[in-house]
C-alpha cells in the first residue's frame, strides 16, 4: 500500500511476494483490488467515523471488560491478590512513592516461528543457537521470584510459543491454578487438542494476532494464506473451552485509514472481545520503515477508536496499576529464551540474565539507571528523544545493555545539550 504495485505494495511486500501466498490469476488480482482501496484510503487519510459515540455505553462496556479479563473467581486467592497490588499501588502513586509491585511476566519461551511477518519485533533478535534456552526448572524459580514481588500474572510468547514443545510444562510452572496465564499466538497451530490443553492447564486468555479485518490483507501480512481463518476458528475453539480472546493487532501508516482496520474494530464490538492496538515501531523486519504513526496520525487514531469501548490502547494509557504510560519493569517484565530481562518485548535493552543475578538485583538497577523508573509516554512510539538514542543503536546491533545505552543517552544529550531524564543525573 504504498506507491506502485509493480513495486512495492504494502509494507515492503512486492507483488512477488503475493505471488508466493496467493497462486490463482483470480486470487492475485483480488488482492491487488484491495490493496489498491487500502492504498486510496491511506493517501487520502481521511477519518472514517461510521458510529456515534455512545458515553454510556462506552463506560459500562469497558466496566464489563475489565471485570470478565481481569478478575478470575475461580482461582484461589488471586482476586484478594489483586486487589491488594492495586491498592497498595495506587497508595504508593498518591502518597508519591516511587515504589512499585510487580504486576507479572513475560516470556518469549522461544525466538522459532512458523511465520515470517512484516512486522516481527524479533526478526533480528539474538538467536545464538548456541545459547542454552531455559529448562522447566528455572521458569519455576522466576515464578517463584516474580510472586514475591507480587507478581499474578505470567504470560507465553515467541516467536510462536505453540513451536516449543514444552509449552505445557512452562504453562504449569507459571502456577495456573494461582495465577492469569495468557498465550500470545498467530494461531497457525491452534488447534482443538490445544485449546483443549491450555483450558485444562488453566490459561485464562490467548491473544490472537489480526493484522487486518480484510482476509486477503491479514495473510498477505502474515505471508500464509488461510491464517485469517485460523484465527476465527480459534476463536471459536477458545469460547468452546471457556478460554477469553484478546486480538491484537498493530496500527501503521498504511492501515489506520483503512476498511480493514475499521472491520476489526466493528469486529471486536460485535463479538465482545477486547482489541490490543499496538503503534508500529521502527524494530524487527519494520526496521527502518516508514509505517510509524506522527503526530497527526496519533490524533486521527483517538478520533477513530473513540466509539469502540473494545479498543484498547496499549501505549500511552493507564497502566493497571495506577499511573499513566509504560508500565514496563515498573509492573512488567520481559525474558528472552535465554533468561536475558528487558522492559517489553519490542525494547530490546538487555538489563541483565536471571541466570547470573536474582530476578530483584536486575530489576532494582533497571529501575535506577534507565528511563523504565517513571510512567512514560510509549518510549518507541511517542518519546522522540528516545527514539533518536535506541532506533540510532539498533542500526548497529540487535540489542543493547544497560551501559550501552546509557553511554548513548549521555552522548546524545551532550551533542544535543540537553538533559532528556533528569533522574537518571541525581
């Protein structure tokens, strides 16, 4: 979608590269007739509002998702849990405290995927195949870590985390019965079997990537035909095992003006289900793109979502916990296979490895000496300073430690003659 189809059509996609996904003459030239629409609509940026804004209607739609994802009567102690973490830390923010409990955990269980997406945020991750990945028994002791710092939640990613075969027994080392489990997935491998699996090891909630409401645009995206319809038929499979879906999807240049996103939308207010938007950052295979909102784009979004109670923001909002913006390493931690902790799993600043330091020590020194100690704005989608410092970097590597970038932040204020985190100066 973004100038000629002989050249480039969406997102650095060729038109080789539909003839890869989709084989037919009849298939290649319906997808091109939407991607020519998508391409229109994107030029023309014009704001598509097709339902009013219903305010009554949007705070009792947003009162019920909050209460169905994220209490979960049927586990012991977790609602008490809970609500003692929110309370306590919205005590802490009043009283002005910085001091924060830990909301949950992350862990990318594997960088393998059946996949290779437009935007994949590890697409250019380390993956040493020579590094040792975790085993069962170290996942236990960062659960067991987490919790004493008032961790409740813990979820599986990946690459696919569904390519790990010991999902099920990572699963059961996050405590299910005690704690919310969720699974983020493409839902290629998403199967009865499964899902039947995740309900009887206690995930709460699977996350399923959408890219777009228009099928042809979703698996052009995902590079696979027919992984539309696998979500949908998940989708399903989840509501049969009793199993809640969010989707997830991320907003660019090139689809927020669309039909496709305003589908998904339309989609996750029909069906109830909570829609995740994640702004597109210059990481992984979208490196360098030109897909990331500015400041206008950010403006025409919040007009767009607006009447959608469903549509969650995921930058740039209140963090569960009390205060406004990024809630990493203040409330969420990340781990790579390898037991390596960052602030997010598109932040790809290394704070130190489990393996060699208590899970506290590195998050203590992360919360001192980054960025990642106060609520801001999303670091990759709205800090401009930031950007400049990490995108510049990652031009160089895959990723950074805590001295690298600090060194980097401190060249940059120098050249630029500026103080960016006066914190980190005291």
């Amino acid at each position: 979608m973004i100038a000629k189809l002989q050249n480039e059509v969406i997102s650095g996609v060729t038109e080789e590269e539909i003839r890869k996904v989709f084989k037919t003459p009849q298939e290649i030239e319906c997808v091109k007739k939407v991607l020519r629409q998508a391409e229109e609509e994107s030029l023309k940026k014009e704001i598509k509002i097709i339902r009013k804004v219903r305010p009554l209607y949007n705070k009792l739609s947003r009162l019920r998702w909050m209460f169905h994802y994220g209490i979960h009567w049927t586990k012991p102690f977790y609602p008490f849990r809970l609500a003692r973490n929110i309370l306590l830390s919205r005590l802490y923010v009043y009283l002005g405290k910085k001091k924060f409990i830990l909301r949950g955990c992350e862990f990318d269980i594997t960088f393998k995927c059946n996949f290779t997406c437009s935007h994949c945020s590890t697409a250019r991750l380390d993956k040493d195949i020579n590094k040792k990945i975790l085993e069962v028994d170290e996942y236990k002791d960062i659960v067991r870590q987490a919790m004493k710092l008032g961790a409740t939640s813990f979820g599986l990613e990946g690459g696919e985390p569904f390519m790990h075969k010991g999902w099920g027994e990572i699963i059961e080392a996050c405590k299910g019965k005690y704690n919310h489990i969720l699974i983020s997935t493409n839902g290629w491998l998403f199967n009865e079997k499964i899902a039947k699996k995740c309900s009887e090891l206690g995930v709460d909630t699977v996350n399923f990537s959408l890219d777009n409401g228009i099928p042809e645009i979703h698996d052009l995206f995902r590079k696979k035909k027919g992984s539309f319809d696998k979500v949908m038929n998940a989708i399903k499979l989840c509501r049969k095992y009793g199993i809640k879906v969010i989707l997830n999807t991320v907003v660019h240049k090139h689809n927020l003006y669309t039909e496709g996103f305003i589908k998904i939308l339309e989609f996750g207010d029909r069906e109830k289900i909570m829609v995740h938007c994640l702004f597109a950052k210059s990481i992984g295979n979208f490196k360098g793109n030109s897909s990331m909102l500015d400041s206008e784009d950010f403006k025409a979004f919040d007009k767009i979502v607006e009447p959608y109670p469903y549509a969650f923001v995921h930058h740039d909002t209140q963090a569960a916990y009390g205060a406004h913006g990024c809630n990493g390493t203040k409330e969420m931690m990340q781990f790579t296979p390898y037991g390596d902790i960052m602030n997010c799993a598109n932040m790809h600043i290394y704070f130190g490895n489990v393996r060699e330091e208590s899970l506290a020590q590195i998050r203590n020194r992360a919360l001192k000496e980054t960025p990642f100690g106060e609520y801001r704005p999303c670091f990759l989608a709205l800090d401009k300073d930031f950007m400049n410092v990490y995108y510049t970097q990652l031009e160089k590597k895959s990723h950074l430690n805590i001295n690298e970038f600090s060194h980097a932040l401190r060249q940059y204020e120098k050249k630029h003659d500026k103080i960016v985190y006066p914190e980190l100066h005291n």
